[in-house]
C-alpha cells in the first residue's frame, strides 16, 4: 500500500507509517493512495487533470473514510508471499489488515485473490465499534472487473 503525504513546509522529518489519516500537524497530511476503483467512488473529489493546487491533488488521490464513501471500498493488496492485506481508512484511522478469506460476490464461498488483487479493490462491510471487517467481498462487474 502506498501511503501519501502532503507537506506544506519542507522541513527535516522523520518518515513513519502513520496510523492517522488527516492532518497531523501545520506542516504535515497523511493518507494512502486509492486503487482506480476508490477514485471512481461519487463521494471522491471531482478529476483534477491539470494545473491544481497540492492539497486538491491530494484529495483527489487519498483513500475516503469508510464512512464517506458511497460504495463501501476496500483497497486489497500482497504485502508478502500468499497474504493479502485490506488497505482502507476509518473515521480518521488507516487500517491494515491481513485477510485470508474473500467471498465470491456471486454469494459462493470462499475464492482466490488473484481477480481482487488484479483490480486493487474489493467490498467490505466493517463493524461500527472495532472497523474490523466483518465481509469481504470480491468486485465483479459487466464492466470487464
């Protein structure tokens, strides 16, 4: 997963995976990048394709908050060998999770990472009180997805 950050005033830093999303300080945002299925949900900031500030191209580019979101994304990625990890941010915590289970979306049991891996997304649904998800779902479409 690729994090993303913004920095207003260049300045020494100590580069950390954060576990925060938003503004940490003046100088600093923190995100992480959304797949191209994240950047296409209707809650995310308008395509910004030329000549824009940094903060709207940081918008554009950050994960939504579960919350936020109108399709309820995760991004799913191979962070090692065999496991797959869920990328995806909750109220203002990023969350990584390693997943060994994604069910078929056509309601059959459990199935391979590989489609979900290719596409970078898969659907989830979280618990309110702990984020941690309760379905995983791969995304199948008419689309080609």
């Amino acid at each position: 997963m690729i994090k993303l950050i913004i920095l207003v005033i260049i300045s020494a830093i100590n580069p950390v995976v954060q576990d925060t999303a938003g503004v940490i300080n003046s100088n600093l945002q923190v995100g992480i990048i959304s797949s191209k299925l994240l950047l296409e949900d209707k809650g995310q900031a308008a395509a910004q394709p030329i000549s824009v500030s940094p903060q709207a191209y940081f918008d554009y580019l950050s994960t939504l908050s579960y919350d936020s979101q109108s399709s309820g994304l995760a991004n799913i990625f191979r962070d090692q060998v065999e496991e797959s990890t869920l990328g995806y941010v909750s109220g203002t915590a990023i969350l990584r999770i390693n997943m060994q289970r994604i069910m078929g979306s056509g309601g059959e049991g459990a199935v391979d990472h590989d489609h979900s891996l290719r596409i970078g997304a898969v659907s989830i649904n979280i618990d309110d009180t702990s984020s941690d998800p309760i379905d995983v779902i791969e995304i199948r479409g008419s689309d080609g997805f």
